[in-house]
C-alpha cells in the first residue's frame, strides 16, 4: 500500500480517554503534565472530559460517553485527521460491556499511525518526547485506490 504523510502542527489535537477505574490515573497524570497539555487542543469522552475541564481549568471538547458512542466519535476523529495523538488509560483487568467500541478505537488509532498511550509511563514517554512540540509528518495509507476502485459486484 502507498502512503500519504499528514502534517502534525506544533500544537497537537489530542483524546483524553478513560475506563471508570483509571480516571483517577489519567486526571492525576494530566493535572501533573497541566503546562505541557495547555496549549494543545485536547479531546475527551463524557465524563472524563467534565473532570478534566474542571481539574484544569481550561477547554476541554468533550464528546459522548465513551459506551454512548465516544469512542467512537473520537475514532472517526481519528479516521479524519482531527485527533493526533490518543491517551487511553484503559482498563485490562475489568470487563467492559462496550469492548467492541474499545478494539475499534485501538485499531483506528493503528490504521491512521497516531501516536497511542495506554498507561502513565508511555504517556509520561509520549508527551516529553521532542517531537510533541514540533511539527511531525505522519505517514498514512493511501486509500484513494482503495476508494476509486472499479465495483464489479463480485465484491
């Protein structure tokens, strides 16, 4: 598959996502790295974005809950180049009644190459990384062939 590279401003758009059990860990994390986060353009699903904004004292775009359809909302953010980077604070050790939601975030995340962080010491490594201050080229599939391709109705 060809590629097309997607520019990454200076000030990076990213999601805010948390299981019940680690919003704790995630406002925790974002509270600590608050001067690094402000000037980024920053995402969340329902409830953890009310805790977020309220903890940070700045905007936060909250969507739907997560299990309402946040994760999804933020995936198809991810599939349109609006979200850059993806902190998730996922819970592996409950089981959650939306997973199917969850894989499907975590595997848009991968198709369009965005930066993930599933726990504090990846996100501590993602956001003190240079390159999250920077201008980034991020290489993405080139689905136009995908899209302008010939249906048969074979298919």
């Amino acid at each position: 598959m060809t590629h097309k590279i997607i520019g990454m401003e200076h000030d990076k758009k990213i999601a805010l996502v948390a299981h019940d059990n680690k919003k704790r860990d995630l406002v925790e994390w974002a509270k600590f790295n608050r001067v690094l986060l402000a000037h980024h353009k920053l995402y969340a699903t329902g409830t953890t974005g009310e805790i977020l904004e309220q903890e940070l004292g700045f905007k936060i775009t909250k969507l739907q809950s997560g299990p309402l359809g946040g994760d999804q909302q933020i995936g198809a953010k991810i599939a349109d180049s609006e979200i850059d980077f993806l902190i998730f604070f996922w819970d592996p050790l409950e089981p959650q009644p939306h997973d199917p939601d969850v894989k499907a975030l975590l595997r848009m995340a991968v198709v369009w190459n965005i930066p993930i962080a599933c726990n504090r010491s990846s996100a501590d490594f993602m956001i003190s990384s240079p390159l999250m201050d920077s201008n980034y080229d991020r290489l993405v599939p080139d689905c136009d062939v995908y899209r302008t391709r010939k249906i048969t109705g074979d298919e």
